[in-house]
C-alpha cells in the first residue's frame, strides 16, 4: 500500500459521485453512511461529478443534468450536513479541468490501458475500439479531483485501488518536477461493509440493470422490491431447511437491521425449517419501510425547494473553488506558467 | 474541403505558436507576415500555446515558460498590432481546458489513433507506447482552441488539415446534440508559401534541429549562417554552370529579396557559370541583415520592459477570456450544466 502521509497534517477526506442517477441502498451501506460519521472527524469535500457522469453519457447528457440536485437531496436526506462537508459541482470547478490538462502530460495512454478498472470497465460497457478519449482518461481527472483538494484519504471499495495508485504517480511526478512535496499523496480508507447485492441477487446493486431500491422509494415500491427478492430457489415448503449464503433477504437483514442478534435467531430459525420466505420479507420490508421514510420525507422536502438546494450546491462550490484554485496555482508554478 | 461556412458572418481568424522557442525566418514567412496583413481584414487572435508546448516538454518546462515573452516580442516586432489582433496566453483561459474535457466523450481513441499528423509526429518524436496522453489527445484540445473563439479561417500547412477536420467533426457532433449551430464549422486558409527549408537544406526549419535563422538573430548569427549554408555541392569552381534546384541560398532569395527580377538575372548568371557561392551568400546576407535589423531591435525593445508586454499579452488574454467564457457557456448549455 502506497502510504507517504505525514501524520502531522490532518486528514482531508474526498468522495463523489457520478450524478448519473438517484442514490439507492447500495451507495447507503457502502459509502453514505460512513460520510456521515467522517464529517464529525475531517474535512471532507463530496463531489457531484457530473462531468464523470459524461463520458459515457455524452449522447444523452439530460441522464446528468437532471440527476444533479436529486443527488444533492440524498445527501441531505442521509444527514450529510452542508455546515461540516463541502458539497460541491464538478462542472463549476475550472481547476479541475486545467489539472488534468497539465496531468495528462505525465500519463501514458499505454499506462491508462493498463489500468485494470477501466479495463473492466470497458469491458461492462462494451467500448471496445470506440472507446471515448474521456473514459479512457477519467483516471486522470480523478487524480485531479482528489489532488485539488489535498485530499489524503479516500473512501473506496478495492476495485477502485489502481485509481489512488495512479493518482499517487502523478503526486510522485508532480514533486519530482517540483524538487519538493507539492502535491499530497492519498490512501484509501477501505470500506469494511461486503458490496451490497442488487435485489436479484445477481450483481451489485446498481442504477442501471433495474434491482436497485432508491434511497426516495416510495413504500409501495420497496415493498415490492422486497417482494420480488431473491432468496433460496430451493426452500420450497416452509417447514423445510432453508439457505442462507446468496439469499438477500438475509444479507440485507445483516446490513440494515439494527438488531443483530435477532437476525442471528432468525438465520438459525431459517436454516432449521419452519420459516418462510414471506415472514423473513415482512420483517425485512419492515425495517426498510422504516429507513427509508425519514430519508423519503427529508428528501422529498429538500427536493421541493430547488433555489434552496441549489444555493447549498452552490456555496460549497465557492468554497471548493477557492480550494481547487490555490492547487492549480501551485502546480501551474511549478511550470512557470503564473505569468499574470 | 469542409465548407459549412455562412457568408453573412465575417471570419473570425485564429492562429497560434507552441511557446517552446524564438520565431525564426521559418515562422515569418510561413504565417507571421501573413497575420500581419490579415489583422487588417478580419477578427484575428493568436494564442501563445503554452499548455500545447507542455505536451511533450513536462520534464522540462521552463523550455515553454521562459519563451512566453520572446513570441509575444517576436510578434510585436513584426509588426503584429494588439489594438489589432487579440494576443493571448493558453494557460490563463480555463475555458480551453474546459472544453477540452467535453468533447473528449465525444473523440474515440481509435479516431485520435487515426490522425496522421498525430502518427507522423509520434514517429518523429519517438514516442512509442509510451506516449503521453496529453499528445495523443491534443487534436482535441486544438479543436477547443479554435471553437472557443468561434474561430472560422485558419491559416494553416496542409499537414494540419487533419487537425481541422477533427474539429468540424466535434463541431457537428455538439450542433447535433444542441438540435442547433451552436458552433462555426471553421476552413483553412491554406498558404501559397512553400516551407521554408533550414539553413542545411535538409529539413524545415525548425527551433529543434539547428537550421533556423531566429527573427532575433544577432549581426553575426545571420552571417555565420549564411555563410554555413547548403548551395549546389558540385559547384566546385566559380566559373562551372551551378544548380538552382534544392539550393538553399536561392530558395531564401525568393522568398526574401525584395526584387524578383534581379533574382532572377542572379539564377540565370548562377546556371550559366561564372557566380561564385560568396557572392550569391553576400547579396542573401545583404537582403536578411535588412530585413532582420529593424525586427531584432524591435524585439529588444519590447524585451527590455517586460513589464509591458505581461501587460499587453494580459491584456489581450482578458479580452479572449470573456469570448470564451461565452461559447463553454454555450455548450455546457447543451449538457444542461449551466446551474449556477
């Protein structure tokens, strides 16, 4: 692990998101959570990145600019607070723009083929030879993310490890040229939580492929999403034994509800026979229902006063500009190129 | 030709340097004089490419940043006039970088790949695989550069034609997903001046490779080079018959001397026999320390307050600013992401 953090400086934490769609559970467990609690800690800036969320959606772009401010609600919603965690917009941020121009210089194209989670990526999204000059270097503008704002130690889960570790070339490169420590380098902060499976079981839960529940899901639609569960295609009868691994209905059990030793009960009832797969959805539906109406209602409140979320957006912007500016100043002096 | 252009706006002109050097006779002849006429007929801005020259001097950026100022003195010393023609400094215009960004989700790798002054510069630079992405993609970052000023005549080699294609295909790209022209197809204006060979009659002249006559040549650099320069190598006695043909100082006379006729009479004498190398080389040296004179003290002057030229390049840059600003204004419309 890559780790040449100075103890004596605090911790300035980033994360973001492509403002591709609304927030669901998935990005809850595996990220807004933990926020919440790091906002008492550090500083902490969250990106909207919007300008991520384009290059792979260049040919229909209202997918971004409309996801925009429901991202900011969730956000709200959650309890990420405007008042300790600068909340701010990509788009509206020229440093990061002018960083990755300079970036570029020190980054191979053969090295951006080699990182393997644009690999995959790729691969997902089917590029293959049409693939967009953008995507190919959106790890160059994550490194420019994060370095405009000094950001230290970045949350993430570890496939997006070969991101921090070309981020922190670039440091390396950027302070070399330099002959002195302009840049700092990054570490993750590596989430403990498992990826949350999608509601079929099959895949992350993810915006696109449809087994997502939304952090603004109305009751009806959760308890649907519950219903449709994917639990254990072989616990036909309810008094026979049923299985727990892969069965979601229990890995989100595990993940949201607040009494683990009764989940614990529940698992063995399961395992033993004699629990159905529609008491264990209720319980779960419960919970959920139960989440998520605080964080529907807030959402929806936020949601209805967009001058007032947008002006929050904005703020944070100001402050993010100051910030991303003072870094482009830095790295642009390096080049010499702070003629006026 | 790409030819989208509408009669009813005047043309707006742009042309630029890679700050990496002086401006030699190569540059005077192939576009500076040119600008100097054309500052008079249209909306002409030039930019000092100093991101561009980044490109492939990162590890050794004082070579573009110590060579701001001597273009723009070199400029003035033309006779290019900034109560004319907008002079203005890449680096200090993040809506070039901005840009940049955008319609990098819009350019494939395998298009940039494709680009043959991009691959036959790759092979002369040596770049292999290991070439910088910043390289790979500034077709991209030109094609920022041209529609940031709305630019529609480019005076340009027709090793760029290229370059402008790419551009008109972005052009169309965003004019299709605004539903409208938001952005001018723009043309080259191709120059009727052949390249101006270096002073080895080898290559082109050029800042990298020794054979260039710099418009701030002093007395002495220009006779040294004269004298140093390739001619007819079997012209052995004064009297033999002597090559016009790939002989570099006539090459010069055309394109210097003022009076075509008595060049003429020279090559004619020369062909026939009976006009050494010395005499042709005094009367070239002759016609360049004219003309070159009044530039070099031009560009000392300018050189010697280099508070005022700051002034002048930022002044014209403040200009460029605010055009700019208007047309990423314009395509950030198009992605919606105008939101504050």
């Amino acid at each position: 692990m890559i780790n040449n953090h100075c103890a004596v400086q605090p911790d300035v934490v980033l994360t973001g998101d492509r403002a591709t769609g609304p927030l669901h559970l998935g990005h809850y467990v595996g990220s807004l959570k933990l926020r919440t609690r790091l906002q008492d800690e550090y500083e902490q800036t969250i990106l909207v990145a919007d300008m991520q969320g384009l290059t792979d959606n260049a040919n229909h772009p209202s997918k971004v600019s409309s996801n925009i401010l429901n991202v900011v609600a969730d956000y709200l919603a959650v309890g990420i607070d405007p008042s300790k965690t600068t909340i701010c917009l990509q788009s509206q941020l020229p440093a990061l723009a002018e960083l990755t121009m300079y970036y570029s210089n020190l980054v191979t194209i053969s090295r951006l083929e080699r990182n393997p989670t644009v690999k995959s990526e790729i691969q997902t999204k089917g590029f293959g030879r049409s693939l967009p000059a953008g995507f190919l270097t959106y790890p160059i503008s994550q490194a420019a993310d994060i370095t405009a704002f000094n950001a230290t130690l970045i949350p993430v889960g570890d496939d997006q490890l070969p991101m921090l570790e070309q981020t922190n070339e670039i440091v390396r490169k950027i302070n070399t040229l330099a002959g002195k420590p302009v840049l700092s380098e990054c570490r993750p902060l590596l989430s403990h939580a498992s990826r949350l499976p999608g509601t079929d079981g099959k895949n992350k839960m993810s915006k696109t492929t449809g087994n997502a529940i939304n952090l603004g899901a109305s009751e009806k639609e959760i308890r649907s999403a519950v219903k449709s569960m994917f639990t254990d295609p072989n616990h036909l009868r309810v008094e026979d034994p049923g299985t727990i691994e892969g069965n979601v209905v229990f890995t989100y059990l595990d993940a949201f509800h607040p009494d683990a030793s009764y989940v614990a009960d529940l698992k063995a009832h399961y395992q033993r026979g004699g629990l159905g797969d529609g008491t264990t959805k209720k319980i779960l539906e419960e919970c959920l229902q139960e989440l998520l109406r605080p964080i529907r209602e807030k959402r929806a409140e936020y949601l209805s006063d967009k001058g007032q979320l947008t002006d929050i957006l904005a703020k944070g912007t100001q402050v993010a500009r100051v910030k991303t500016e003072a870094v482009l100043f830095s790295v642009k002096d390096i080049f010499g190129l702070n003629l006026f």
